[in-house]
C-alpha cells in the first residue's frame, strides 16, 4: 500500500515538473522568436516583399563580417537584388567578338547564377539590376560606344538584352530595364546611347522614346513573365519637374510606343531632412497617378541618411522610416520594398556623401536601429 502511494506521488511530481519545464520552453521559445523573427514575417502575411541588397563585399565572401550580413539578410527579408554584381560592367567586362551580336558565352553568367542560387535558397523575390544604364559600363564599351551608328547601338543593346533576360528567364522576377535616363526636365545627353536622340537607326526610326521601348520590347520577348521597370532617383515626390517628366514618359512610352512597362522604381535615396509628412505624401500621390494608369511603383533602393548639420535624431530617422513603409505598402501598386544597404557598415552612403551615413535599419553592429522598430511597426499596423 505505501509502496503505491508513493509510486503516485512520485508520477504527479513527474507530470508537475514536466509541465513546468514546458511552460518555461514555451516562454523562452518566444523570447527567441521577437528576437529573430524577421521583417520578412510581417511582410509575408501581408502580401508584401521587404528586401535588401548583396554587396560586392559579401558577393565575393559570404562569411564576409564574420557571417552577420549574411544572416541578417537571410532572416530579415524575402526580396534580393546585387549592388553591382549584374551591372553591365561586370556581365560584360570583356569584349565580345562581335558586340552587335552578343552571345550567352560572352556574359559572366557566373555572377547570376550564384544571385538565383543564394536568393532561391532563402526563397526571395529576385530583382535585376540593371540592363541599360549610362553609367558603371565595361571600359572597353565607354571606348568604342562614341564612333557606333545609332543602329549599332540598337544591335547591341537587342541583343545583349535578348540574351540576358532569355538566360534568366523564369528565374528572375523582375528587370530595371533602363536606369537613370532623366535629368531634371528632360533625358540625359551624356550617354553612351546618345545617338540614338539624333541618328535615326536603319528602319528610320529617331529618338529616345522609339529606343527605350524597343528595350522594354527585347526585355519581354526574352521573358514573356517578367516584370519590367524604369528606375531613377529623385522622382520619388509629386509635382517635381524631374517627376513631372518621369510620369509623362513612361505613360507615353506604354501608349504611344507599346512598350510592354509594368512599373517604375522609385530609388528613394532620401536626405533626412527633406523627409517631412508632406515630401512623404507626395511620394504616395506619385504611386497613386502611377497606379491610375496601371503602373506599379515600387521603392527600389530606400536608405535615409544623417548628414553633418542635420539636426534630427535616430527617432526621427524611425518615424521617416514608418511613414514611408506605410505610406507606400498601403497601396495595392507597390508590392516591393528594397532597402540599399544591410546595416550602416554595408551602405554606399558612407562612400558617396561625404559627412553622411546611419542610413539603413541596423547599425555599425548589425544590431537592430529605431528605424527597423519604424519599418516593423509599419508593416504590423498594415
Ligand atoms: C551604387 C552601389 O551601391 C555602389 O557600390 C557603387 O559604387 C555605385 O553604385 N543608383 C543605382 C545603384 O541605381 O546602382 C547605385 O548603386 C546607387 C544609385
């Protein structure tokens, strides 16, 4: 008789214990998750993609800055694009035999290939960056690319396009197809393609408008499923002269040219100081006109830096963060957003604007800023 009870004492303390340590799982089990549960979390459940980009650094060394960016990238966000990686400059960094016909062979597909494969392990949205831009082109092309006629500048720019997206057909989501082609109210003229404003090619046809549509048109031919966007920097605001521009050619280039474009990339490279309630609704003004006319306009390459003498503070960078996050993601055209630059030891800005920097969601460390809390909350309150 003692015997069983203490056989079912001993059971109930067991039970008791377990249930403790159960307890205690489930709690620390949480603790973990608020820590690692990513950006991406949130973004899922909401249909959105919150991306990042894969420097040159990390490109070359995954394990660069002991693994941190790595992980960071792989834990916070579904989208992905490479800082430099598929700029012409490094796909065609030798001369092809022929550039007026551009073969698969004569492109570093190696650095594509090592894109989808990192980007599919992780399941991120992949972005392509960039086909035609005026600059970071191969130092061969910058010497040849003045004496070519305005066909051959189309010969090339087909076919290097052609190939391109077929090779990457089905595997990248979506293209920049051209970059950076406005200046303020009108196209850039210091171009390697500028010819083609002045020349006509050998059907007769004259001018930017007919080549960036044939561009649009190559882009798609290789890959009917693609999305393909103009991207630019300072075209983000409403009512701009340079976005005033911008919306007016891209809706000419689909209706009057059918150039099969899905959307713009708003680059979004923001000063903090210039990112008040009303910059930021004119923003959501431009992706509502974009969205009217049927374009999609994602923010492609969002950083906010601080520079010397400005005065606002990290919480101010968190609240500039939130209002565009939420600014943009609440309406149904912008799908994406991408941030330049991992953590502030992984962004352009430091190089680029001199006195600047503390541009990105994590700090020197890698550790989360206020202004990650700003893009979580925004996509939490989504
Ligand atoms: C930047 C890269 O981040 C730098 O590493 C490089 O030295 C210069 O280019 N607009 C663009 C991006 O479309 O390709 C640029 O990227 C930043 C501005």
């Amino acid at each position: 008789m003692k015997c069983k009870v203490l056989v079912i004492l001993a059971t109930l303390l067991l039970i008791s214990c377990s249930k403790d340590s159960a307890d205690e799982n489930i709690i620390h089990n949480k603790e973990i998750d608020e820590i690692t549960v990513g950006l991406k979390t949130y973004a899922i459940e909401k249909g959105k993609f919150i991306g990042n980009l894969m420097r040159d650094g990390m490109f070359d060394n995954l394990q660069v800055n002991n693994g941190l960016t790595d992980n960071l990238l792989k834990t916070e966000y579904n989208a992905l694009v490479l800082g430099n990686k598929m700029k012409m400059s490094n796909l065609l960094r030798t001369r092809p035999q022929d550039p007026f016909n551009i073969k698969i062979g004569d492109i570093n597909t190696a650095n594509i290939d090592k894109f989808i494969a990192y980007a599919d392990k992780y399941d991120m949205r992949k972005r392509g960056h960039v086909m035609i831009w005026y600059n970071q082109i191969p130092s061969w092309l910058k010497i040849e690319a003045p004496e070519w006629s305005a066909q051959q500048i189309y010969d090339f720019s087909k076919s290097y396009i052609l190939v391109l997206s077929s090779y990457c057909k089905g595997k990248i989501d979506e293209w920049d197809v051209i970059n950076e082609a406005i200046v303020n109210n009108g196209f850039r003229e210091d171009t390697w393609y500028k010819i083609v404003n002045t020349q006509a090619n050998s059907n007769g046809e004259i001018g930017y408008h007919n080549y960036f549509a044939y561009l649009f048109k190559w882009a798609r031919l290789g890959d009917p499923n693609v999305e393909l966007f103009y991207n630019d920097y300072n075209i983000e605001a409403f009512g701009t002269s340079k976005n005033n521009f911008m919306r007016t050619f891209v809706k000419k280039l689909k209706s009057d040219y059918s150039a099969p474009i899905d959307g713009v990339g708003l680059q979004s490279h923001f000063k903090i100081n210039l990112t008040t309630n009303d910059f930021i609704s004119r923003v959501g003004k431009t992706i509502d006109d974009l969205g009217e006319s049927n374009f999609i306009a994602n923010i492609t390459e969002l950083d906010i830096r601080i520079c010397n003498g400005d005065t606002q503070t990290l919480e101010d960078q968190k609240k500039a963060y939130k209002n565009i996050v939420s600014t943009a993601f609440s309406r149904d055209n912008c799908k994406t957003i991408l941030i330049w630059g991992p953590s502030d030891n992984d962004s352009w800005i430091n190089s680029h604007f001199e006195g600047c920097g503390q541009a990105t969601p994590h700090d020197e460390n890698f550790n989360r800023k206020p202004a990650y809390f700003g893009i979580q909350e925004a996509l939490m309150a989504l």
